[in-house]
C-alpha cells in the first residue's frame, strides 16, 4: 500500500465590506460622510500593511521533515511560510507541491524535475554535495514560488514579497470604431492590462473594476507573472454582453491578491473609461432655413436623438435653381462650417467664411438642399446614425438682412405664461396656456398672418392681420386650456420666432433680440423621508431619502424642524437669504442642506440619540422653472445622528 503524506493550510480572512452607511449599535444610521471616510481611513491602512513584507524564522529541530535517502524537506517552512501544499508518495519517491497555479514535482528515484509540466533540467537539485540536503529543496521551492529563503540546517527563514500595487493601466477596446478609453454601440469587449511585480501575487488573482463594479477577472497568477490581463469577453463577444458587464462608465482600477487573500489596489488615478452605446437617430428632414446675416443653416428636422451630437456638414449640398449652381459645405477647419444637434427638431449648423463665401448669391424661393446617403450624424463615443439614403429637394428658405420682399421683421417679442406659478420666458407644469406678442410695422402687411415659432416648431398663428396693426398677438389656449394641452403646443423650449407674411405669401423672421423660452414641465418628486445625519462642524444636515428627481432642484428647508427629546425642545430652519439654510438635491437618495449662522445657533446642545426631524406636510421641493413636488399628505419624523 502506498503511503500519501498530505498536508494542507487553508488560510481564512476575513473580508470587510464598505458601505455607503453605517449602523449605530442602536441600529440607527449614522453617516455616509465622516464616519465613512474614518472607516476607509481604515482600510487604506490595512492595505499599507499588504504592501509589506511578512517575515518568519521555523526551527528545524522537532519540526516535521520528509526524508528520502540524503534528501530532507523541512514541512513548515513551506506549508505555513510560503503557502504551499505539500505531498510526498515514499513508493514512488515523488514529491509535489502546489501554489495556486504552480506545481512542482520532484522524482527522487528518477532524479527529474518538473515545473508546470515543463521538464527542468537546471534544477540542481540532485547536484548538491556535503550537507546542504536540509536546505537545498526549501530555496528551490521557494526560487520557482517567487519568495526569498535564507538559514541553516537548525532554522530557516521564509520573507514573502509584500504586495506592490497594480499599475500601468491599459483599456483596449475591440469594436468597428474604436476611440481610445471608450465603449460604443459597435464595441464587442474590453480587454486590459496592468503591470504588477512577478513573485508577489503567486497564486493570487486580479479584479479590473469600472467605477464600484467589477468588470472582469484574472483568476491566476504565476510567480513569474510581471502583468495581469483581463477580458470581457466569453469567446463569442457581442456588444449586448458588454453592455451587461459594463453598463455605464467611470474610473478605472485594479485589485490584486495574493494566495493568502491579502489585496491592494492600484493608487486613483486619472484614466477613466467613456461608456455610451446609444446610436444617433433621425427620422425625418422636412425644411431648411439659411440665414446669410446670421451665418446659419437650421434644418428642421424629426426625431433627432441627443443635443450637441454632431452633424457631418459635407452630406449637406444647397442648390439654387434660378442660379443653375450647387455648394456642397465643408468642415475644413477655422473657415469650413460645423454643425451640432440643437434639439428633436433642430440641426445647427454654423456656416463657415469659406462656405458663406460660395453660397453669395443664394436667395429666392428656387433653393433646395440635398443630404447624401451615410451617417449624418455622430457622437463622441464614436456611434454613428444608421446610413440615411440620399434625400434630395428639401425646401430652403434664404434670409438676407432680416428682410425679405419689403417686409420689415417683428420686433419686441413678450412671451407671458397664464396660471399656476408664473416665471419670466418660462412653462412649468402648472401654467394653463401662453400668450405672445410682436411689433410690426403698420400697413405692410394687411391681409396678411404671423407665426410664433418656438426653435423650429409653429405653436400659434395670428390668421389675420389689418391695416392699422402695429402688433401681431398669439395664444395657445383653446378657450379651455389645460397644462396638457400646453405641452402637447410647446413640447420644448428654445429660441422664440415671429415670421410674419404679407397678402402675397412674402415672409420675414424677426431677427436680433428674439426671447429664449424655457420649458420644464416635470415636477420635482421624491417619495419618502428616511434619515437624517447632522454634522455641526461642518454645518451640514445630509438626509437619505428615495426617489428624489433632478440633482439641484431646491429643498424648502422651512419646512423642516428638529427635536431633542432630552432637551424638550424643537427647532425649524429658516430659509432668510444671508443668515439662514438652503437645500438642494444631491443625487436620488440624497439631500445636503447648507445650514445658516441663525440655524446653527438655534440648534446649539441638539445632541445625544433621541434626536429626530419632522418634514412638514406638503411640497419639499422645487426647480429653477417653478415646478414643485407632489405634497406629502402628512408630516413625516425621522431619526436625526448627531456627528461631532
């Protein structure tokens, strides 16, 4: 019968996790601010301790040793210094050990090495002479496992490297269009590298992370490992699978481990990944105006996808058929043109001093565009619009000067909203309808209409217009108006137009000076109250919340009252300018309020664990454009740390 001797350590740690908030002993949460930075204080020191070197000495006298003729392995020093596994088979005088992904054999009676299943020859193993035999197998174990050994026959020293942290970080994306750090809609994986020390992690592995989230993993480290690698992909990448490993971008870094579980990460840095797999759309391509004065191309447009995506100016071709010429623009750099998406209706471009120069001369009712077949439009991220066919005869409208065929342009554009909360060039969510009005010049153009353009979209008409007219007036209401009704009219804001036409369907735009419409029709929401965590030193009250919308709308900090059950005594913010507090919304499940000199004064001695806020019913927040949050039906009371 053979007779094994196996012996293993496993090694457990135990792995701490950081979280965005911490548990009193009470159970009441504490902070995502201090007391976390103090326990990440922590655990940046823990990993200064992995990066240095463990030393440790074993005596060899009563220590374990396998024995085969003058050959002697002291057991210790390698199953608990380095880490290793050890099995020794006496019938067949073979002796393995095992680190992670290192495996090295030894036949005593065949006098043959292998490491890794690679036969070596330069081992000197057998070669040794006089009385060495105690240490000669422990250096060379130690010299394949990458760890320093040093001693004697009576005791042996084992340092294992410490763990130096990853870097050298490099992203290689593999795609159709590759841009440097950036994921795309053509993108099929990431792979990535980072340089580590060989010898440190023997057995170890490596976590490339995309912000919090892990992205991929190394799983096995050799001793002569100087890189990690790393790649998303399963063999058969496709860019859906990326998108669900990597779904959003963010800082880029590498964990590394060794055998023993002991981890650093690389130090923070500045190479961050882009990730955007949204493809440019565009539906359609009704008309185009040019505004020579203005050095502009508007092409009004159908269900363009993100603004300031840009749009490739060479597709574009104008045609002036009573001149019998056609222009194609440029993007020759400094003098060619440059266009961008302005919104779901609106490509800008911006007409260039070389462009402008050949389409002199471009004027009348006979001008087309033509936009040839490709991608007209593209994003940072390197995505591209699906290839358009040519599109050829789209209307142009020229204006010179600001004046067309005698007309003189609308003047002094005023935009008013009716009902609910009224802010200057502003619809909110509780205004019922608006009105507008223009000056015109009288008698120019009796029997004749005007238009209120809000960017490119017609959102009122004055259908007729008399003689001794000096003003031209707009209304979206239909005698029974609702916001609904306004939103479907003026769906989004911009720049606000008048075109005015005479009786014989001459027209002119009103030029400088035209008003910018601001249009936010969605109400702040937040759904519930939950926590609250004050730091008086830093005059910071910050409360977790659920479901809050957009970061930066206003919290009304009148609203909100402390109470200290010890003191018997309850104080509410005040929201005076100089003096007191102000709020807003930092982020879904966060709001920072600022609290002012006359607040932190009334909320001196607040302390202890019974200290609790009450939200007072009713809307808490607010936006920029008037809009407010649902009102809670109730007041809501919430446990309150105090962080000194």
């Amino acid at each position: 019968m053979k007779k094994i001797l196996s012996l293993l350590i496993t090694i457990t740690l135990l792995f701490t996790s950081v979280s965005a908030v911490f548990a009193k002993s009470n159970g009441q949460v504490k902070s995502n601010g201090k007391v976390k930075q103090q326990i990440m204080q922590k655990f940046k020191q823990q990993e200064k301790k992995n990066e240095k070197e463990t030393k440790q000495t074993f005596k060899i006298n009563g220590s374990p040793v396998i024995k085969y003729g003058r050959y002697k392995l002291p057991l210790a020093p390698v199953i608990k210094g380095m880490g290793a596994t050890v099995t020794f088979d006496r019938d067949t005088a073979i002796l393995t050990v095992v680190k992670g992904t290192d495996t090295i054999i030894i036949n005593f009676k065949d006098k043959t090495v292998t490491v890794n299943g690679a036969a070596d020859t330069a081992s000197g193993i057998f070669d040794a002479k006089g009385n060495n035999g105690m240490t000669v197998l422990v250096k060379y174990i130690a010299k394949i496992l990458g760890i320093r050994v040093g001693g004697d026959d009576d005791e042996i020293t084992v340092e294992v490297p410490g763990l130096n942290k990853p870097t050298d970080i490099v992203l290689t994306p593999a795609g159709s269009n590759i841009k440097p750090n950036t994921l795309n809609s053509t993108t099929t994986f990431l792979s990535a590298t980072a340089k580590i020390t060989a010898g440190q992690a023997t057995g170890g592995k490596a976590e490339l992370y995309i912000g919090s989230r892990l992205a991929a993993t190394d799983p096995s480290i050799s001793a002569t490992d100087t890189e990690v690698s790393f790649t998303t992909s399963d063999g058969t990448p496709t860019n859906a699978e990326l998108k669900a490993v990597i779904p959003e971008g963010g800082l880029v870094s590498v964990k590394l481990y060794n055998a023993a579980g002991l981890f650093v990460t690389s130090k923070p840095g500045s190479l961050k990944l882009l990730v955007d797999y949204t493809v440019p759309t565009l539906t359609g391509i009704t008309s185009a105006i040019y505004n020579a004065e203005g050095n502009y191309l508007y092409l009004n447009v159908s269900g363009a996808s993100a603004i300031k995506d840009a749009v490739d100016v060479t597709k574009l071709t104008l045609y002036d058929a009573s001149l019998g010429r056609s222009y194609t623009l440029t993007d020759t750099a400094n003098i060619g043109s440059k266009g961008i998406v302005s919104s779901a209706d609106t490509l800008l471009v911006n007409v260039g001093s070389l462009d402008k120069a050949n389409l002199a001369g471009f004027e009348g009712t006979d001008v087309y565009l033509r936009v040839a077949a490709g991608s007209l439009l593209s994003d940072d991220a390197g995505n591209v619009l699906n290839i358009l066919t040519e599109i050829q005869n789209i209307p142009v409208s020229v204006i010179n000067n600001g004046v067309t065929t005698g007309l003189n342009a609308p003047t002094n554009i005023t935009l008013t909203a009716a009902g609910g909360t009224v802010k200057p060039n502003t619809l909110n969510s509780t205004n019922l309808y608006m009105i507008a009005i223009a000056n015109i010049t009288a008698g120019q153009a009796t029997g004749g209409k005007a238009e209120l353009y809000v960017g490119t979209r017609l959102v009122a008409t004055d259908s007729l217009i008399n003689a001794a007219d000096t003003a031209v007036n707009f209304t979206t209401s239909d005698e029974t108006p609702v916001n609904a009704e306004l939103q479907a009219a003026v769906p989004a804001g911009g720049i606000v137009t008048v075109k005015l036409y005479n009786a014989a369907g001459a027209s002119v735009t009103s030029g400088a000076g035209n008003p910018s419409l601001s249009v936010d029709y969605a109400a702040p929401v937040i759904a519930s109250v939950n926590s609250a965590v004050y730091f008086p030193a830093d005059k910071k009250l910050y409360i977790t919340v659920t479901g809050a919308s957009a970061a930066g709308d206003d919290v009304d900090v009148a609203k909100l009252s402390l109470y200290d059950a010890s003191l018997g005594r309850s104080y509410t913010l005040t929201a005076n300018s100089s003096t007191g507090s102000s709020g807003v919304v930092a982020g879904p499940n966060l709001l920072v309020i600022n609290i002012g000199t006359t607040d932190k004064t009334g909320l001196e001695g607040f302390d202890g664990t019974d200290v609790t806020m009450n939200t007072a019913a009713g809307s808490l927040l607010s936006d920029d454009a008037g809009n407010t949050s649902s009102a809670f039906a109730a007041a809501q009371t919430v446990p309150v740390s105090i962080i000194k």
